[in-house]
C-alpha cells in the first residue's frame, strides 16, 4: 500500500520557497528569448510552465511513494536505466529506432509525444542507489573497500561520456566524493584517489575530442596575451592539436577562437557585464531584443538572467540555491536513517554542483559543457530531475525512521584496528 503524504512541517515545506523564484526566473526569461511573433511568443514560456506543473505532480507522486521504497527498487531501476543508456550508444553503430542524432549528440529517446534524456534520469538513479549501496556497509572504511563504489560510478560515467555528455559526467564524482565522506570513509583514502586521478588528467586530456579541448583550453584563452602568445609561437599550440587532425585547421581555430569556439563564451560575458548592478530590465537590452547569444534559453540562461536583473539578479539566484543545499544538509544532520542521510548529502550536492557548472561556464571560470541550470533552464526532463530531487529531499524531511543503534557513521578507528590483526 501506498502511504498517504502526511502533512509536513514548516522545515520540509522550506525547499520550496527558494524553487518558487528560480522557476518564475526560468519562464519570464524563456518567454523573453523567443521571436517577437505573435503567434508564437508565448509557446515557449507556456511548454515551460507544463513542464513546471508536470514536475510538480511527478515531486508529489516521489514524496507519496517515500524514499524508502524507492530505495529498496534503486538496483533494479540503475539497470533499467543503464539498459537505455546502451540502447542509445549502439545508435553509433546500429540504426536503432526512437534514437536520433541532434547537434553531434546521441542524448534522447523520441517516445510518442515526449522525449526522454536518460542521463538526467542517471543522476537521480545513480544517488538513489549509491546510497542503498553504502547504507550499513563497513569496507568502504578500507582502499579496497572503495572499487565497488568506483565501479558502480564509473558505469554511467562511461556511457554516458560517449554521447558525448561531458558535463553531466562532471556531475558523479563530486556526488561520490561527498557521499563516501559522510559514510565515514577515510580521508587519506579519498585523497590518494584523488591525486591518481589528477595524475591521469594528461592521459584523459589526449582522449578526448579536439572540439572538447578547443572548450577546456577557452577557459584560458579567453585572455588576449594567452592567444597572441600561442599565435607567435604556433608550434605551442600544435602540440595540444588532437590526433589524425589538420594543424591549418586547428590553427584556424585560434585565429577565429572569438567568432567560432569562443563566440559563445564570449557574448555571455558580454551579457552579464552589461546588466550591470540592477540590470537592463525585464525584456530589455539587446541580448534581450535581438538573438545574440545562441542557447540562451538553455545552457546560458543565467547570462540572460543577469542581463535583465544584473548583479543583484545574479546574487539572488545564488542566494536561492544556497538555501537549497543548506536545507538539504540540514534534513540529512536530523534523520536517522543512515540510507536517508546518504541520500539527501547526495542531492544536495548535485544540485550544488549542476548549478555551480553552469554558473561557472557562463561567467567564463569553467569550460562550456553543456549543463543545465537546475528549476531555470528549458526542457522538461532536466525539469523533472530537478524537482524530483526536491521530492526525495521532502521525503527524507517527513519521515525520520527512529533507530535503537547507536547513530549511523560512527567508527570507532581503534576496534577496527584490533579487529583487522
């Protein structure tokens, strides 16, 4: 039987305060973004208030089920979805039906009037599971006891990497990270990991695609001094060139990075520096008036937000989604329910990182990697994983499990010591 959603308190009803605002951001902005047609001008925005209310009911139906029976079905659900995750992938060999390529990118399966991006469903998954996985578990206190939770990340990482998906992969491991130090895993362990990890950046930056380095290089190439310095010395610059490509070309790439590579990067930060401290005005200014900035209603929705309500505009999205996060934390300080705990630190974290990645990128401290802006953004399955995010988090909120153990995450390193001789 489903149970019936009990009437929440003041601190679970909290979450919602703060998604209130970034939803109406994202429409006012969506709605500003289209053609100045009258026959379509309010599409967009009204396809994104359906999404709004569509992900409202689904947060609800979340919160009805409860975590915990969505807990006990995590497995079976991470393989359904890694099941459409390969599905997708054999698209590159195969003609497989209800998968299409869009901009280079195999992301969606197109069902009978709607579109599923499995990555976005991954991520909701993913924590779901990894926090089933390290609920009471003990060996994640030891090196070896980490390779399960690796592996069960780096399943999706891969799959998801080949559609290419480079930003929501950016997502996992700060979720892992964080979830395996709140269960208590040591931090010399994370650490030695983490310093493998920066030591395979080199042979990861040989890997990937050259229009994936042109994005990674930008962060850097945004400065004039780092493009002539690469222009007089152009034999710099063909060493980061990519395998089996054109070196005329890739050092057309540079030439033009302003106008190919950097155009966006460029006319974002244009964008927000020209909102100034309170803005342009709602619909106002040319990137509001005129399509200067491809994506816009997209990926670099917070550069329109902050050309319309400038730096005040840009401080209260942040404001909101800090209030989200450090809601999170506090449900997972109150619960009990070590499953609980993992899985609220995981959400929070996500929606921390998404938002940060796409702020980041837009503001040019990060390279361009496609992320979406969480509750702001068009579309409606980064929509859907958002507020279902909110769900799950509700849920944790009103149903604290009373445990008679001793608090969950407690090590005693001395026992453990004694035990391990």
């Amino acid at each position: 039987m489903w149970s019936w959603v009990r009437l929440p308190t003041w601190h679970g009803w909290g979450l919602l305060l703060p998604v209130a605002p970034l939803c109406a951001a994202g429409v006012l902005t969506i709605h500003i973004t289209v053609d100045h047609d009258p026959a379509r001008e309010l599409a967009p925005a009204l396809k994104q208030l359906i999404f709004v209310g569509n992900a409202l009911v689904i947060m609800l139906i979340t919160l009805a089920i409860g975590y915990q029976r969505l807990g006990r079905i995590s497995t079976p659900l991470f393989v359904i979805v890694v099941g459409m995750l390969v599905y997708i992938g054999l698209d590159k060999y195969v003609d497989v039906p209800l998968v299409r390529e869009a901009r280079a990118c195999r992301r969606w399966i197109f069902l009978p009037g709607i579109q599923v991006q499995p990555s976005e469903l991954m991520k909701i998954v993913y924590v779901l599971g990894l926090a089933w996985y390290l609920r009471y578990r003990r060996n994640y206190r030891t090196l070896g006891g980490l390779i399960a939770p690796f592996a069960i990340t780096l399943v999706p990482m891969a799959l998801i990497l080949t559609q290419p998906d480079l930003g929501t992969v950016l997502l996992f491991l700060p979720v892992l990270f964080a979830m395996l130090f709140v269960a208590g895993a040591k931090l010399k362990h994370l650490t030695v990991i983490i310093l493998l990890g920066l030591m395979c950046m080199p042979v990861f930056w040989f890997k990937i695609k050259g229009y994936q380095r042109l994005r990674v290089a930008g962060v850097f190439l945004q400065s004039p001094a780092v493009r002539e310095y690469f222009k007089d010395q152009p034999e710099r610059w063909d060493r980061l060139c990519p395998a089996k490509t054109n070196k005329a070309e890739w050092r057309k790439e540079l030439t033009d990075w302003t106008q190919q590579t950097g155009y966006q990067l460029v006319h974002s930060k244009t964008a927000v520096g020209s909102g100034g401290l309170w803005g342009q005005g709602w619909g106002k200014g040319p990137f509001s008036e005129h399509d200067l900035l491809p994506e816009r209603e997209n990926d670099f929705i917070f550069a329109m937000v902050a050309h319309q309500w400038g730096l005040a505009g840009g401080i209260a999205l942040l404001l909101c989604y800090a209030l989200i996060v450090a809601i999170g934390c506090d449900v997972a300080t109150l619960t009990n329910d070590p499953f609980g705990r993992l899985l609220a630190v995981g959400l929070s974290t996500l929606i921390a990182v998404q938002a940060l990645t796409n702020l980041w990128m837009a503001i040019g401290l990060g390279p361009i990697t496609g992320v979406t802006l969480p509750f702001v953004s068009a579309g409606g399955t980064s929509m859907v994983s958002s507020f279902v995010c909110v769900g799950l988090l509700l849920s944790v909120a009103h149903r604290r499990e009373k445990l008679i153990a001793r608090n969950p995450f407690e090590f005693d390193d001395e026992a453990e010591r004694y035990e391990q001789r």
